[in-house]
C-alpha cells in the first residue's frame, strides 16, 4: 500500500523559508564587518543604490525608521561621502538624497562579500540540490515580489508550476 501525500501546510512552508531568510541573512552578513560602515548604513545605501534617490521621508519609511534616526544615519553617510543630498530635477524645493560613485563601489563591494560566501556553501551541494533550491529560489522571489503588493499572483508567474 503506498502513503498518501498530504498537501504542504502554507503556514509550516512558510515558517521554514521565514527562519531560513533569517539564518542565512545572519550568515550572509558576517561579511558586511568588511565594508567599514553599520547594517543599518549599509542598508540605507542599498535602498539609494537600488531604488534610486530618495526623500528622507521615503527612505525612513523604506528603513522602517523615525526621521531623527535616518536623519543621524545620513548625516554619518554623507560625511563619509558615500551619499549626497541634492534637489530633485522635478522639484528643486525637494531635497533628495543620492548615492556617490564610492557609495555605489562600496555596496557593490560589500555584495559581492555577501554572494562569495553563499557560493561558497552552495559550491558544496550536489547538482540536483542545487537544481531545486534554484527552482524553489525563483519561486521564493516571485512571492516577495508579490507580498509587496496587494495582487495576487498570476497563473502564468510561476507559482503553480
């Protein structure tokens, strides 16, 4: 007689990527105490590296953080010249905030750290594990791309292949 297969509980799924984001962002991040700035600076600049210039506003609310705290964690990039602040093209009564090409080096230095080191450990998986965490990996990005907003996934995004 064979076993019948219970469908994934979303919850325990969910759970599972939850703590593995979690444990490899604080594996992953060990490599960051090379870039020479805070998580919390180091974040900031891949929100303006990433996303583009940003309002302090916009960038606290990205940051998940009052004013007077991203405030202090600009004031500490800009004097390392990793950012600047400048008026918006559209707008010049706007002060925006913008990455310098050193901020930009710096990131990209800092993610590339980040990717050694997770290459590192998936250089020791054999090929069908990796095949699946690739596949599991797409599907993972297609549902925090879809998170972030309020549609659901299309049929055609992959999620129910």
């Amino acid at each position: 007689m064979s076993e019948a297969v219970s469908e994934p509980d979303p919850f325990d799924v969910a759970d599972r990527i939850h703590t593995a984001a979690i444990r490899l962002l604080r594996y992953v991040r060990k490599a960051d105490l090379a870039a020479g700035i805070s998580a919390p600076q180091l974040s900031a600049l891949s929100v303006l590296v990433f996303n583009g210039p940003q309002t302090m506003t916009q960038l606290a609310s990205a940051e998940q953080v009052r004013l007077p705290t991203i405030s202090k964690l600009v004031s500490d990039l800009e004097s390392r010249e990793l950012i600047v602040r400048g008026a918006d093209p559209s707008d010049r009564r706007v002060s925006r905030i913008f990455p310098t090409k050193k901020g930009r080096a710096l990131l990209e230095e800092s993610r590339k750290r980040r990717l050694t080191r997770l290459v590192d450990s998936l250089s020791r998986l054999s090929k069908p594990q990796l095949t699946t965490l690739a596949a599991a990996a797409d599907t993972v990005f297609t549902v925090a791309l879809h998170g972030f907003s309020d549609d659901k996934p299309s049929k055609d995004s992959g999620l129910n292949q």
